[in-house]
C-alpha cells in the first residue's frame, strides 16, 4: 500500500528528494526552508526501498506562497506528498537557528523565502528580512553574504527585500530585487551587482526563472498586475507580457509559480484562477491543463508547481493545503 506522510504544522517550506536509480536508494537529503522558523531543516536520507509507483529518479519541490499587504511573503505548507515511502521524521536545522532565533550573523536568518543549488552543492538562501543572499557550503551551517546586506539601499551593493532567485550554469545569480524595482545579476565572487533589468514592474513580482531559450533574457510573475514578464536584459520594459488564455476566463490572475517543461513550454499557477496555465513555447495565448472543473481534487489557491522527471507535474494548493501530483 502506498504510505503518505504529512509535512505537518509547518511554515514555509520546500521538500526535495533524489533517487538512485542503480540502488534504489534516497541518493541527498530533503531540504525545508522555514521562514517564521528563520532556519532551513534538512531531513536525513535513509538507504530504503521505494514502491514501484514512488520510484522517481529526480526532483519534487514544494513551494507555498502567499503575499501579505506589506509586500513580504509568507509561505504556509501543510502539505502531504505520496512519493516518500519511509524517510526520517527528524529534521536537522542546516541554515539558521534551530530554536526560530532570527538574526544577521553568519549563522542566523530572517524570513528565508527561497533558494538554489549550485552546480556544485553550494546552496543559496534568499535572506528576506535581512536583505541578501547567504551561500551555504555543502554540510556546513556557516553562511557568507554574496549579496546584499544589511545596508537596504539602492546601490549596487544591497539589496532591499529580495523575493527569488536563480543560477546559470556559470554560477552567476540572478535575484529578484523586489522593493528596488530590479533584477540583479551577480558574478561569482562579486563584491556589488549588476541591475539587469530596472522597472516598476519589478514591485510584487512573485517568481523568476531564466529563459530556457536565451542568455540574456528572464521570466517574472507578478500577482500585482496580473502578468507574466518576459525582459531582456537592459530594457526597461518587458520584451512580452502574458496574461491571455484561451478559456471562459480569458485572462490570468495573480499569476505565481513558474516551470519550464523540457520542450521550453511555460507553466504557470494561476492562483486566482485556480487552475494551471501553459504557454507553448513561441505562443502569447496559454491553455488550461489542469483546474478549472476539470481537476479532482479542485486546485484552491495553486501557489507554485514543479516537475519530475517523467513529467508528472506537482502543484501547491494554499486554501487546501496540500500537493497534488497530476501525473502525465
């Protein structure tokens, strides 16, 4: 019998699993950011043995938003997701302190609202409140600022209530810099950034992922004015805007989480709508995939998606708390 597992009573949280396909064992371990819990928890891996259904060789990722008025966001899973068949139900706290204790040291955060692994290991937490980014080294829980700081300014060495992140396969980070109206890029080993895109626009933007198909360009969501942006960067106005879909309700709203299928295909949740939303690639106008009156359980709120690797696509209900994987 497949066994689920709740994550339980948790804040903001990301869930990340690898499976070996040779061994069949979980290959690292599963990663929890928790913002009002200022820390990350790392659930150990176990050598233990998956049923044929859960057998994944990849990634799930778990990622639940919604905006306070203030612009900040808070992240509220509670949810249940049926590809564990057994793991350890201690965490162990790799970034932060494990009492919640928020802070600016080298060791604390406040409110981590998002993250990304390096080609390498090395991981990155976006530092909300403390306006930067830490990077962490593989097993160690001492983090150095490669970004931002506790300046909030302008310049081109802080940052001012950073949201999202992202990495090119140069290890250069790409940082949404929400209340600075801008996107900045970071070099490795940068001492200050580079804005890369500077507008409006930028304010309440959710997410950003970096086009699949261009170096130089970068896709937002903004669950302010309804769209989703593609930019180029040095332009100050997006390249393309999004927000068509071919459906009864024909226009997005509060687009926030993003993914990219293999293919270059754009998925987006369509919170307000309750319903996934994909964009061919080449294509202005999206399709629903799933929501709407055609999902059971229905999508409440879908906050965030991501994909394993056969395609099964994993979507964050906030008002249900829970994932639901649609299998292809």
């Amino acid at each position: 019998m497949e066994q689920e597992y709740e994550l339980g009573n948790i804040n903001e949280g990301i869930l990340m699993l690898l499976w070996n396909t040779a061994d069949q064992t979980l290959l690292v371990p599963t990663f929890l950011k928790c913002g009002l819990a200022k820390r990350v928890v790392a659930w150990l891996a176990q050598s233990t043995k998956l049923t044929e259904k859960s057998r994944q060789p990849l990634i799930s990722i778990i990622h639940n938003i919604a905006r306070h008025d203030d612009g900040a966001d808070e992240l509220n899973n509670h949810g249940v997701i049926d590809v564990i068949k057994q793991y350890q139900k201690t965490g162990v706290t790799v970034a932060g302190n494990s009492g919640g204790t928020s802070g600016q040291t080298s060791t604390l955060l406040n409110s981590p609202i998002d993250l990304v692994f390096d080609k390498s290991g090395y991981m990155y937490v976006v530092d909300y409140q403390n306006h930067r980014v830490q990077r962490f080294p593989p097993n160690s829980n001492i983090g150095t600022t490669v970004a931002g700081g506790p300046g909030r300014t302008n310049s081109f060495t802080d940052l001012e209530h950073p949201t999202a992140i992202d990495i090119d396969s140069n290890s250069n980070i790409y940082i949404l810099d929400m209340h600075n109206y801008r996107i900045m890029k970071w070099t490795p080993n940068a001492t200050s950034g580079t804005s890369v895109i500077n507008s409006s626009l930028i304010n309440y933007s959710h997410d950003l992922l970096l086009s699949p198909s261009s170096s130089n360009q970068v896709y937002t969501s903004n669950d302010n004015t309804d769209n989703i942006y593609l930019w180029t960067f040095g332009n100050s106005n997006p390249t393309l805007t999004l927000n068509q879909v071919n459906d009864t309700k024909n226009v997005l709203n509060k687009p926030m989480g993003m993914a990219f299928d293999p293919y270059g295909n754009l998925y987006v949740a369509d919170s307000g709508n309750d319903r996934i939303v994909m964009y061919y690639a080449n294509s202005t106008v999206g399709i629903v995939v799933a929501g709407g009156n055609s999902t059971t359980p229905v999508l409440d709120n879908p906050t965030d998606i991501a994909f394993d690797s056969n395609l099964n696509l994993y979507v964050v209900i906030s008002n249900g708390d829970q994932v639901i994987k649609l299998t292809r």
